[in-house]
C-alpha cells in the first residue's frame, strides 16, 4: 500500500497555476493533472487555483501549505527572458520562496517553474521536444510526499 492508497494519508493536491504566458502554463497545468490522476488520484481530489503571474504564485502557495488540507501543492509559471532583467527579479524570488514554503511547512512543492529564454524554450519544455516539466513537477511533489510519510504515520 502506498501514500495514495492508504486511506490515512489521503487528502487534497492543488495545483496553482500562473495565467501569464497561458499559452505555456496551461500546458503545464494539464500535465501536472495528468500526472495525478495517472497515480491513482481521484479528479475530486486535485483542485486548481490561478493566479495572475509567476510572481503571485507564493503567497497561494504558502496558504494552501499552512491550511494543512493538501498533501502536496504543484506551482506552475513560466517566466521569459525579455529585454530588461525584471525576468531574473521574479524567477529568482519566486523560486526561493517556494523553497522556503516548502521546508518551513513540510508540504511538499512541486516546482513547474519555467526560466527560459524564448517562447520556443518554454513550449518545448511545455509537452514537446523536452517533455512536460509540468508533469516531472507533479511527480516530484507525489514521491516526496510518500517519503514524508514515513515520517509521520
């Protein structure tokens, strides 16, 4: 029996989800769901936030990793090189963090964050040519998740 199957160690996955750069988060978004479900997770089961960008993604998460009520949040965003260093502002305060959530209240943060430099980049990390970090995020979130619970029975 494992984390998902037992009874006693069920409970909610949120996904939250930045809506700039839509065109990648959404494909994000589906893998990570997909990545869910494929481990037995019941659709009841994973909720879904948006929020505006990549830089409003903490503040949700940290809510949702403090309310106790999920086993493991997924946070999606895609941030894009521009032409002024405002990318490295956000991805950099964005993903610490998300560390930093994630080690303060021991939920587990699935980190789909995207930090390319082209749409290109992003697409083919978003279900193309270099997979769906998306779905690797989920993945991740779910296996800490069971080793989590070896700690706490």
């Amino acid at each position: 029996m494992n984390a998902r199957t037992d009874p006693t160690l069920q409970g909610e996955y949120l996904i939250v989800s930045a809506r700039f750069n839509s065109l990648v988060t959404e494909r994000l978004t589906a893998g990570a769901e997909e990545a869910l479900l494929a481990q037995g997770i019941a659709a009841e089961r994973i909720q879904r936030i948006d929020v505006p960008g990549t830089w409003e993604l903490p503040p949700v998460v940290t809510a949702a990793a403090r309310s106790g009520r999920y086993r493991a949040v997924v946070a999606i965003g895609a941030v894009i090189r521009g032409e002024t260093p405002h990318f490295e502002h956000i991805a950099r305060t964005a993903i610490d963090a998300l560390g930093r959530i994630q080690s303060e209240t021991s939920t587990p943060v699935g980190l789909g964050i995207l930090t390319t430099d082209t749409l290109e980049q992003a697409l083919n990390r978003a279900g193309g040519k270099a997979g769906n970090k998306g779905m690797q995020a989920a993945q991740a979130a779910l296996y800490t998740a069971d080793v989590l619970a070896k700690f706490h029975p």
